[in-house]
C-alpha cells in the first residue's frame, strides 16, 4: 500500500467518499441495463442513449459540486441527473413515460430536468446547450451567489459552432463555469479521426486564453481532483475552464446502434479500463472489507428493482392536463 493510499484509509471521510462514489456508480451502471431491458420489453419509447462505461466522468465531477452548483448535460444524461441527487425512481418514471417522472413524462430519456437539484437538464441537440451553460454561470456571476456550472459535452460538440459561441463568451465576460468534454472516441459512428484535426480537443482553450486540463476518466478520484481545481478556479476566480476526459462507452451510440464499426478486441482492450473494475480494486487496497462491498451491492439493486417497479405502477398523466405545460393564462 502505497502513503497516499495509506492515508486515505486513514481518513474516514475519504474512505467514506469512496464507497459512496462506488455505490454512486454502480447504480448507475444498474440504472442503465435496467433500462435496456425496458427498453427491448417496448416500455421506454422514442431514443435511449446508455452510459454504460463512462461512470466515473458524471460522478467524480458532480463529487466536487455544492448542491446548489448547476449542472447541465447532453442527451446521454442519466447518469449525471442521479450523481446531482435526482432519484432513481424520478429518472427510470421519465424514462417510461409516466407522471412521477421529472418532467411528468413529458421529457423522456434525452430531456430530464429538476430545478430543485440545479439540474438543467439533457439537451437533444448536439452542443446547443454550451451557450445556455453560458447564460446560466452568467446569472450566477451577476447575482454574486457563488454557484459554479458545469457544462459536459461530447467531442462531436467540439466541432459545433455553439462550443466557439461559448467558450468565446465564457472567456470574455470571465463566468464561473467549467465545461468537460466526454472523449468517448465517436461522435455516433464517426471516429475521432475523421471528425477533428487536432484530436486534442483541451488544446481548443489556448485559442480563447483559458485554463485547461486532459485526463483519462477511468479513475474516479482522479476524476474527482482534476476537476474540483477547476471548480475552485472558477468559484474563486470566476475563470471558466475546458477539461477533456478521455473515456468509453460499452454500448452503442444508442439503444438503434448495434456499435459495428468497432472491433471486439477494441471494447475488450477499454473493459479492461472499466470504472467499477477500477474502484472495486481501490477498495480492495484500502482493505475494505468484501461484506461492505457486498451490502452496497445489495443495497443498490434494491433501489433499481423498486425504481423499475414504480415506474412501471405509476400512471401516464392524463391527456386533459397536457394543456396546462402547453399554454398559460
């Protein structure tokens, strides 16, 4: 055992954190292939885009967050809504369509919502979010509450012109906002080669004279560390941020994407990466006990299997009420 990771069992507040970003990702792993097999029964509609593979981005940087931080995310957003405190039940409920969803099932799987966690929410359209991140840490800055934003992206959004808009904007007006690009390596079935010139998308800050970082997202404490400096530089300097973290998703772009133009041995080589395997053996180092691991376990797939179970009991909201989030008086 190395000094750091004897200090970390050490610490009870550290060793505490850890167990609860494992059980964070971890059901959020269960979340998602609870919802593929919804969604093959034809009980979520319309498009599912899973994260399985990329846990530990979402949690170790929702970890540094105060709850009043803002939080703004892609369509591939599941996982961020449940790291930000939005329940597994509110989540799966949206995802089938059904009134005790976050938005009253009105959302669906790409649009998920809750302004009483700050979570503002997935967004269909690739990159269109990064100005509104923008306009959000803007309001936060000429308040003077304090809050940071979040904003996270995938890499076909580096290319978009609302990623420049942004960025530019964030840069200028100096706003308290971090903005984490997601390198999954594909934007849908496009690779990285052939969508940018330069596969560094981190470099793409020095053209707009902001700080920067790049990392590889499997480790959730490296997750965690790398990001909480750029969150802190822009809670206490009002500085704005690009991170790039490199990581990778399991299934395909989503749930229509049977993922055949990548080769087995390229996903077998990156599973070797996976972000549970990598948390489970930093527990196993820190000696914590099988028994422990066991009943987080246990714990979560209890909360997934009453998560499907209310979604599926709960009601679709009723046709004569689709007017009041249409119109008002």
């Amino acid at each position: 055992m190395s000094r750091t990771e004897r200090e970390t069992a050490a610490d009870p507040r550290e060793r505490a954190q850890i167990l609860e970003l494992y059980r964070q990702m971890l059901a959020i792993r269960r979340m998602e292939e609870a919802s593929a097999k919804a969604y093959a029964q034809q009980k979520i509609g319309g498009f599912l885009h899973l994260y399985i593979g990329q846990e530990a981005v979402a949690v170790g940087a929702i970890a540094t967050l105060k709850p009043d931080d803002y939080v703004i995310a892609t369509y591939r957003e599941h996982a961020h809504a449940y790291a930000k405190g939005v329940s597994a039940r509110a989540i799966m409920a949206e995802l089938f369509g059904k009134e005790t969803g976050t938005s009253k099932g009105l959302g669906g799987s790409m649009h998920l919502f809750d302004a009483d966690k700050s979570f503002l929410g997935g967004y269909g359209i690739v990159g269109g979010h990064i100005p509104l991140a923008c306009g959000v840490a803007y309001a936060s800055k000429y308040r003077g509450d304090g809050r940071v934003t979040l904003c996270f992206f995938g890499d076909g959004s580096a290319s978009q012109g609302a990623f420049h808009e942004g960025v530019s904007l964030a840069a200028l007006w100096k706003l308290p906002v971090v903005f984490i690009c997601e390198n999954n390596l594909y934007s849908m079935g496009t690779p990285l080669y052939r969508s940018l010139s330069v596969a560094d998308v981190s470099q793409k800050a020095l053209g707009y004279g902001i700080a920067r970082d790049r990392l590889d997202g499997e480790d959730v404490l490296r997750v965690r560390d790398r990001v909480g400096e750029a969150v802190r530089r822009a809670r206490h300097e009002s500085a704005p941020t690009l991170i790039e973290i490199r990581t990778y998703r399991f299934r395909g772009h989503s749930m229509s994407d049977p993922g055949l133009y990548r080769t087995k041995d390229e996903i077998e080589e990156w599973r070797k990466r996976d972000p549970l395997t990598t948390a489970r053996a930093r527990l196993d180092q820190l000696r914590v006990p099988d028994k422990e691991i066991d009943a987080i376990d246990a714990q979560v797939k209890t909360e997934i299997e009453d998560a499907v179970r209310f979604a599926d009991e709960s009601p679709e909201l009723p046709f004569e009420r689709l007017g009041e989030f249409t119109y008002k008086d």
